[in-house]
C-alpha cells in the first residue's frame, strides 16, 4: 500500500477544475452556434425534448473533455 501524497490530490483537483472549465468554454459555443436560446426553451417554454437533447450532448462533451484530460 502507498502512502498518501498531497501532490495526488492537487492534481485530482487540478484536473477537475480542468475539465469543468473545458466543458463551460464548450457548451458556451454550443449555446452561441444554435439558433435560438437553450435556456429560453428549456426553462421558460418547456422543451422537453431539447432538454434530453442538451443533456446527452453534455455528457458526451464530458467523455470526451474527460479522456482527453487523462
């Protein structure tokens, strides 16, 4: 068994913060290249189906941010 080095846990947060910020900068331009306001469709005109939409591209930007950052 290893012992415990702070470096490992700098690096875990690091990379999180990483990846977040790569996955922020990412659906920035998504939302920029569509043609009408996701927030606008989800929130206030219930597009049930933009929504399921929005959620499955994000979590493929996250597999994708999360194996390039590995």
């Amino acid at each position: 068994m290893t012992e415990f080095h702070p470096g490992y846990l700098l690096n875990a947060l690091l990379f999180a913060a990483l990846g977040i910020l790569i996955f922020i900068g990412a659906f920035a331009i998504v939302d920029k290249l569509t043609p009408y306001a996701l927030w606008k469709e989800i929130v206030e005109d219930h597009n049930v189906a933009l929504a399921i939409m929005v959620g499955a591209m994000s979590i493929g930007m996250c597999i994708i941010i999360a194996a390039a950052v590995h």
